[in-house]
C-alpha cells in the first residue's frame, strides 16, 4: 500500500468577502471542484489548522490549507517485470512509448502482461490513488495493436489535471497510419459521432449527427504520400473516442491497412502484408502534446515510426517505382 499523498498550501485566489473553499481549494491545487467537495465530506481538508466543515464555507486570501489524500489499496492486476520505453518521467507523470501488441488493462481475455501490469511493477507503489484504488493513472488510451504515446498520471493532482486537459479537447495528437487508397480530397476534416454498433456491440460505428447516442467525433486528416493502393496519412485528434481513427477512416472508404474489424485490406496488398507478417491495423500515435498539469510547462514527445511499418511504408514505395 502506498503512502498518502499530502497537498499543502495557501489560498492565493479570494476577494475581500472571501471565497467559497471548494472553489478556491480546486483554483489552488487543479483538483476538480467535486473531488474537492469529496475530500471535504470524508474529512480530508483542514483549513487554518481545523478540519474543513463545509464546502462552502468562505476562505480568505492566504488561509493555508492541508489535504490529505487517501492512501491507494492495491489493484486486482498485480505487478509484473515488463521492459518499457519511457519517452518522459518525473514525480508526477510518465509518458510511455507502448509497442502494438500490449494490451492497455487487465480483462478476460488479458488478464496479465498488460500496460498495466508493467506500471504496477515500474511505479512501485507512486500511483494515482483517485477512488482509493492503486492504479497507474491511465487518462486514455490507445488499442492492443496501435503502437505510440500515450500519458500516465503518478499522482491525483497530476491525473485531475490531465483529465481536464483531454476533456476540453487541449491535448496534441498526431497519428502517423497507412490506409487504402487515395483519399479525396487529400485534405479534410471528419466530424461524425461514433457510437456502438448496432449490428455487433464489440464493434463501434458512425452515427446520425442527431442521435441522441455516442458522442461527437472530430478527426483532421492529411494525406502525406500515395503508396500503390495505399496513402500514407496523418490524422490529428480534436476527441479521442473508443477507435475514432479506424471508424472514420473507414467511414469514408479508406479504412486502415490490416485492420481486421473496420476494414478488408485491399486484394493488390495482401500478398505483401502476407509475407510481411504484418496483421495489425498501421497506426502509430507519433505526436503527444500537453502541459504539465503541475509546473505548467509545454511537453511535446515524439515517437519514430516502429519497424514493422516503416518496413511495409518502404515496401508499398518499392512497388510504385
């Protein structure tokens, strides 16, 4: 079990009649206002050396606090000792560069060897504690076979702040994929909901812009280089949904190349794909931007392009020569 996390400080933002705790403590700490106001019920806040009594009780400018936060109980997946290619780390968050192939969490079909089972062992007890639970912060992820970036929050603070950060659509993401054919027009934007499907509930789908299911989606997109019956595309993330990549490029005819649930691979490419060996959707998330949800300075990581694309980018070139 980890230690508990201590948050101290002073309030900094408050007018001459004082402001409400919640507010002022969530401005101060980048805490949300209801995990505040959570905090604050269980007894977790003392303010001027007295434990907290109500949310909304008012606080004056320089008013020091402490928060307590709960000490994280251990996970069901249990740490294993999995290599990781870290891109970023510090006391507050990691970035890791995940290899396709490894599943993000723990489920029935993958109940070990996961992103997560790897975090345990490599965090050793620094792990986000939101709900009481020992887990490495995962704010979003990406699929068992799409390689790439992608952030891990060490600390409540840290997860709160990225959280935010995903919701209001400020964090940079560039994909590098391999789809079929030539997109028309070259460039374009992509704004269609995706939902589950309803014909195979595994499975998500575009739907109507006024169903009153899913939730929007908005993929930007560049093609970079026409391959022989393939294109080379960048796909810029303004959400992030449950396979929004691969739902989308598929929705306008050009689904990702070895994806085997959005998409048939076109019959020229499948001789190469064969003796390639390659049987995953070509997706590689290259690019991840945010800003540090603790020192407020801007992370840009990149990501090469793992080998087995850039070998079947180079071999789809050598066929148009």
């Amino acid at each position: 079990m980890s230690e508990p996390e201590i948050i101290t400080g002073t309030i900094t933002a408050a007018d001459g009649s004082g402001a409400r705790l919640d507010k002022a403590l969530a401005e101060a700490t980048g805490l949300s206002r209801a995990r505040v106001q959570g905090l604050i019920a269980e007894g977790r806040v003392d303010v001027a050396g007295r434990t907290a009594a109500s949310a909304a009780m008012k606080v004056a400018k320089g008013t020091a606090y402490r928060i307590t936060l709960a000490a994280a109980v251990p996970a069901g997946a249990l740490p294993e000792e999995i290599a990781l290619r870290i891109a970023y780390e510090d006391a507050h968050l990691v970035v890791v560069d995940k290899p396709a192939g490894m599943v993000v969490h723990p489920a029935a079909g993958n109940p070990s060897g996961t992103l997560v089972n790897a975090l345990l062992h490599h965090c050793r007890g620094q792990l986000s504690g939101i709900g009481g639970v020992a887990r490495p912060g995962i704010v979003h992820r990406i699929d068992k076979d799409t390689s790439g970036l992608l952030v891990v929050a060490k600390t409540d603070a840290a997860h709160e702040g990225l959280a935010a950060q995903f919701a209001a659509h400020d964090v940079h993401r560039r994909y590098i994929a391999v789809c079929a054919g030539h997109p028309h027009p070259c460039e374009g934007t992509i704004d269609a909901r995706i939902g589950r499907s309803d014909a195979d509930r595994k499975k998500m789908a575009v739907l109507p812009k006024n169903s009153s299911r899913g939730k929007t989606a908005v993929t930007h997109y560049k093609v970079l280089e026409k391959l022989d019956a393939a294109s080379v595309i960048e796909c810029r993330l303004e959400t992030g949904r449950t396979h929004q990549v691969r739902v989308h490029l598929a929705s306008i005819g050009h689904p990702l190349v070895g994806d085997p649930v959005y998409g048939r691979t076109p019959k020229p490419l499948r001789p190469l794909l064969e003796r390639l060996d390659f049987a995953r959707q070509a997706l590689h998330a290259a690019e991840l931007g945010f800003v540090h949800p603790l020192t407020g300075q801007t992370i840009r990581l990149r990501s090469e392009m793992p080998a087995d694309m850039a070998e079947l980018i180079d071999q789809l070139r050598r066929c148009i020569r």
